[in-house]
C-alpha cells in the first residue's frame, strides 16, 4: 500500500480521490480510539508539531491541538495578535525561526489565500493548510464529506446543496473539490452578489431559490455569513438574508423530506439557521466536531509517515 | 532475488497444534468464565477463531473474542518507506479484571506482542495477561518476551521468513519457510 501522494495538504484540489479514502479509512480507527477510555496514542510521541494562526479561530486550532495531542506530539501555539508579525517580520523568517527550534510540521492558518503553498515552496516542512483566506479549508471539507459518509453510508450520488456566502467562503471550495472527488452531485444556493463569478466553471448549479435547492439535496450544508470578510454590502439586510435563505422549521416542514443538515461553525443562530433546526436530530453540527478531530489526527499521522 | 519454499506445518499438523493448544488453554482456564482470548491484528486473528472453534468443538464452550491492532503503538513508525495503516480494534467487551490470552501467528522479535500489550492497557487493567502463539521463532527475541502457550518452535535465520497461511484468505492451511 502507498502512502498519500502529497508531502503537505495544501488543498483538496490536488488530492487524489485514493488519498481521501486512506484518509477517511485511518480516521475510522482514530474515532474508535479516541471514544475510548484512555484516548491517546503514543504514535508521534518524537514529533514536534507548530500551530500558527495568522487569523482568529476557536475550533480549528482547538481541533489540530487536540488531534495532536492525542497522537503525543509536542505541540507549540503561535498567534499573530500577541507575535513580532506586529513587528514587521515577513512570514518566511516567521517560520523559519520556529523551525530553528527543532519543528518538524507546520499547521498554518492565514488570511491570505495561497499563503500555505507559498511557504510549502519555501521551507523545508510539511505544512497543513488549516484556511488560507477565501482559498481552500482541507480539514473542514474532509470531515465535512467524513461526516456525510458516516451518517448516509456512502458519498458517492449524493446530492449535497451549500447555501449562503460561497463568496467569502473557503470551506465552500474545499467542500466542493472534496465531494465532487467523492462522486457527489453538487448546488450552491445563495444570493447572486454571494457567488464567485466562475463558480460554474466547477461543475457546480446555482440554485438562488431555497426551497427548490432543499427539495433537490439529500443534504444542506448551511455557511456562515461572514461579516468580517464583506468590506462592501452584498445585501441590504440581514433579516431579508434570513427571511431569503435563512433555514427555519417552515421551510424545512414545507418539503416534507428528511435532510442531513450540516454547518461549519461558528453558528449565528436565527440568521442563517434557526435554534430549532440546528439543535433538531438532523443536525449533525456536533458530530462533524468530533469527526474534525479524528480527521485531524488522520492526516497528521499519514503526513508524518513521509518526515 | 530468487524465493525459496519449504513447508513447516500442513493441515492435519496445524490442525493437531491448534487441538493440543486449547486443550492446554482449558487445563488453566477451566470454564474460561473470566477469560477472553484476544487476536493480534492482522493475521493473529485468525489463530484466535480456529481456538474459538476448536473449544466449542471440545467442551461446548463459546469464549468471548476480540481483536487488537497494535499500529499506533507500534515503534517502527516513520522507520519503514511504506506508512503503516491499521486494522480494526473489536474489542466490544470490558478486559477489566478478565484473564486475557493474547494471541498471534508468529512470534520473532516481540515488538509486535509489546505494542499489543500496551495497546491493550489503554482499554483497562486485565488481571493477566498471557501469550499464545502458533509458531515460536526462537533465539530471535529483540525484548525479554516468551509465551505461554507455544504450537511449534522453529529454528531460522534472519533472512528467512515464516509465513502462516488460513484457508480463509490464502485457500489453505499451511506453514512454510520462506528464504529470501
């Protein structure tokens, strides 16, 4: 058996489909462990791991830390807010002064998008992307198609719909390279200003209608609007996002149809999913958390097989 | 490289090991109501279903059976080209206290049994460990491992390899010796 055919994980866009099934197939083993007692693995126990969040996070970094941890890698946290970046430092002299210190894997979160590539270029590591701007989220989009597998048996001809912001999203893309590599029929929903200009060049409808996109999926995976990212407006409010794409029990009751509904996190209640449907048994909002972990830790461990 | 073949133990021999081997588990264990036999993955698994049988076949017996998978612990991590990919932990019952058997196809260095060991301490404290293998290839130890229960004892080099084969999987019962 081979290993994965990338020394870092970048993107989803240049996995092979065999890598995300030797992904999902070790992460199988890593979910059993760590539901167990004692949920740790001796496995990387001569491992040094950093984690550099050039960007805010909670779950992500919570997740990768976790993931390492449970596998007993060293582990070392950086973020921008309290580091010499503030200071005028250029990210390769960032990461080369942490590789100084005996660092043998890179997770690196950045606002830029390409920011992992570009240092996969430069420094002697391997480098998890863990988001890189509006680019690519890894992790997410495998746990995301891992959760799919876990609650549907299977990924292959599925319909999944994404709905909301794919403009500023990166778990969007990811999302969409990972499922469609998996066999999976794939809709946007969302308002015109919020779709990327060449979406379709993926392979990808749009759908701008809810309730049509939530008849045609087998599963609904609701993004987060992300009012960090929008320097200008791209609709007029916030409740007429809601009353347009918002999820509620209504809509969902209107179809008459069982859907899985997802959601990355972090969730804005009432805006673009109700309290209702996303603490409702459909959800599966907390088991794609605990998937990012073993997920995390799958990939981690295939990646440091090739150090 | 040229591989050269030579059959240790056929069907009825096996057979007959495997026959002795759980007569001797149930001199020890009596009625093996606190006793678990537990396969290393991944071939160790099907000497543990052979014994299960045999048991039953013997003294009415149904032994609870699980499998380990010893990959995360193992200490060759990152030291072989290829990356190690597991097999499936079934363990759906407690070893808490329990009397476990552990066993394997072939014992050589006992890095494999010592990780399995220590796999096996995550799921809780049994109240003993034993070790039971098909084939012992002596004088090759790298750790201060034995078992207890032993089915045939073999002499090789350390070019050569053993390879046990289980009608399930390879069409056929066998032992051979492999050269390489």
């Amino acid at each position: 058996m081979k290993g994965l055919s990338t020394k870092h994980l970048l993107g989803i866009e240049h996995l092979e489909k065999e890598d995300i099934d030797m992904i999902f197939q070790v992460a199988d083993n890593f979910k059993d462990i760590i539901n167990r007692p004692i949920k740790k693995v001796p496995t990387l126990r001569d491992i040094t791991i950093a984690n550099l969040f050039f960007e805010n996070s909670t779950r992500t970094k919570l997740s990768f830390e976790l993931a390492e941890k449970r596998l007993s890698a060293d582990v070392v946290n950086f973020s921008a807010a309290s580091s010499s970046v503030k200071k005028g430092e250029t990210l390769i002299d960032t990461v080369n002064n942490i590789l100084a210190m005996k660092v043998d894997m890179v997770v690196m979160r950045h606002p830029s998008p390409g920011a992992a590539e570009f240092l996969s270029k430069h420094i002697d590591s391997v480098i998890i992307n863990a988001g890189d701007g509006t680019h690519e989220h890894p992790t997410q989009a495998l746990l995301d198609a891992y959760s799919i597998r876990e609650k549907l048996g299977n990924v292959s001809g599925k319909k999944v719909v994404i709905v909301g912001d794919i403009l500023h999203s990166r778990v969007a893309l990811s999302n969409i390279h990972c499922l469609q590599k998996l066999g999976a029929e794939v809709k946007v929903c969302g308002p015109l200003t919020l779709m990327p200009k060449y979406i379709e060049s993926l392979g990808v409808k749009i759908e701008t209608n809810l309730k049509k996109a939530l008849e045609w999926c087998d599963v609904a995976n609701m993004l987060r609007i992300q009012h960090e990212r929008q320097e200008i407006k791209h609709f007029p409010s916030l409740k007429e996002y809601t009353l347009q794409y918002g999820l509620t029990q209504e809509i969902l009751d209107s179809i008459n149809k069982e859907l899985v509904i997802m959601h990355p996190g972090p969730i804005n209640r009432g805006v673009e999913i109700s309290s209702e449907i996303a603490d409702s048994d459909s959800a599966i909002i907390l088991d794609q958390v605990e998937n990012g972990v073993a997920i995390r830790m799958a990939v981690i461990y295939l990646l440091a097989g090739k150090i | 490289m040229s591989l050269q073949e030579r059959e240790i133990l056929n069907k009825t021999e096996i057979n007959i090991l495997i026959s002795r081997l759980t007569r001797q588990l149930i001199e020890n264990h009596n009625l093996f109501q606190q006793s678990v036999l537990i396969g290393v993955q991944p071939r160790g698994i099907y000497v543990a279903n052979r014994l299960q049988e045999k048991l039953k076949e013997l003294s009415g017996i149904e032994v609870v059976t699980g499998s380990i998978d010893t990959t995360f612990f193992r200490d060759d991590f990152r030291r072989k080209d290829k990356p190690l990919l597991p097999s499936v932990t079934n363990l759906d019952f407690s070893i808490e206290d329990k009397k476990v058997i552990l066993i394997d196809d072939v014992l050589f260095s006992g890095r494999t049994v010592r990780a399995a060991m220590d796999a096996l301490l995550t799921y809780g404290r049994p109240s003993s460990i034993e070790l039971l293998v098909l084939v012992d290839r002596r004088f090759s130890r790298n750790l201060p491992i034995e078992a207890n229960y032993v089915g045939k004892y073999i002499d090789t080099l350390s070019n050569e390899r053993v390879e046990v084969m289980w009608q399930e999987i390879d069409g056929t019962d066998k032992v051979i010796l492999v050269k390489k």
